[in-house]
C-alpha cells in the first residue's frame, strides 16, 4: 500500500507558511539602485509560540509585527555567513529598527488588494543617516515598545533555546535572515519589504 499525495517540495513551501523579502537600496540623490534582490528566510520557533497567544487573546500581546530590524552580526564569513536557524531569538547585532511605513494584503497574484488575504507586505523604508553600515542579519519582531529606541532582547541566545523561557516580557523575533553583508551608506535609502504568506 503507497500512502501519500504526490505533494513536490516546493509544493508543501507553498502551502506552508512562509515569508521572502525584497531588499532595494538607492542613491537618495540620483536614483541610482545600489542594490536589489529578493530572498526566501526562515520562520522562527518564537513565531508559533506568537502566533498561539494572539489566537488565545487579542490584546495579549497589544499587537502583532510592529518592527524590522537590521544588524551587523551574522556569524560565519562575511560573504556567505551561516544559514539562519528557527532557535534565533534575537539579532546578534542589532543597530537599527523601525516601524513599517505601509502593509498591504495580496491576492495569489502578488496584486494589492484592499481586503484581508493569507499574504501580507510589510515594508520599512530606512533614510540616509538610519541603519548605516555593513548589514548582514535582519528580521521581523513584535516588540513589547512601539518605541524603536527601547529594547528588551531575549536573553536566551543562539544556538541555545529553553522553550520553558516565559517570553512575554521580551521582543519576540519572527522572520529571520543572513546574507552577504551589503554596506548601507549615508547617501543610500533602503527599503524592505516583507512578504509573509500563512
């Protein structure tokens, strides 16, 4: 007897929930792109036990995702650092966050609908004098402060994860990514967007 649906890989990424990510930096003066590219990244351990609490009760925590944040501090080689882990519960150098400036649902089509759907962008664009340096690690967080300038990072880091940790007093990190480190200068502007589909 064969068990099974036939199901390719690539069929199960589709039906699993997942997110990409769109990084586009220009010249803040000519328009000249610096960098663009798209990404698949991984959904960590923290986003159930999140997703889990805001099924259980609305107003705890008081909001979903809230911030992008940016780092400095994928470990591994700078041009091809280590693949992201789901135990990530943090950044490893964070220097900058922010809220989002738009987020929009989408249908099957990738087209921007004015409805709820199973796709939804998340975008933060970063101005010239924010998150300059040589980024390699980013992510998406439901932070306990709307205020980008207060931290409360999980002090249960990579590559250890006590699942007992109460984490309902820290940022949660839930969509995490390395890459090849891309220096973000002064006269750049940089925009991501995050397109997560459950």
């Amino acid at each position: 007897m064969k068990l099974g649906m036939g199901i390719t890989n690539s069929e199960k990424m589709a039906l699993a929930p997942h997110g990409r990510f769109i990084f586009h930096m220009e010249n803040a003066k000519t328009g000249e792109v610096l960098s663009h590219w798209e990404r698949d990244n991984i959904i960590t351990r923290d986003a159930g036990i999140l997703a889990a609490r805001l099924f259980r009760d609305n107003k705890e925590p008081n909001h979903g995702l809230n911030m992008l944040s940016v780092g400095t501090g994928a470990s591994g080689n700078l041009l091809s650092p280590d693949a992201p882990d789901d135990k990530q519960r943090r950044l490893n150098n964070e220097i900058a966050r922010k809220g989002f400036s738009s987020t929009t649902f989408r249908n099957p089509s990738g087209v921007a609908v004015a409805y709820p759907t199973n796709v939804v962008d998340f975008t933060t664009t970063f101005g010239e004098s924010e998150a300059v340096g040589p980024l390699n690690e980013m992510g998406l967080a439901c932070t306990v402060s709307d205020n980008p300038t207060v931290l409360n990072p999980n002090p249960n880091a990579y590559p250890t994860y006590d699942e007992t940790l109460d984490t309902t007093t820290y940022d949660v990190l839930v969509n995490y990514l390395t890459f090849s480190v891309v220096t973000k200068p002064a006269t750049a502007v940089l925009t991501i967007t995050w397109r997560l589909t459950f």
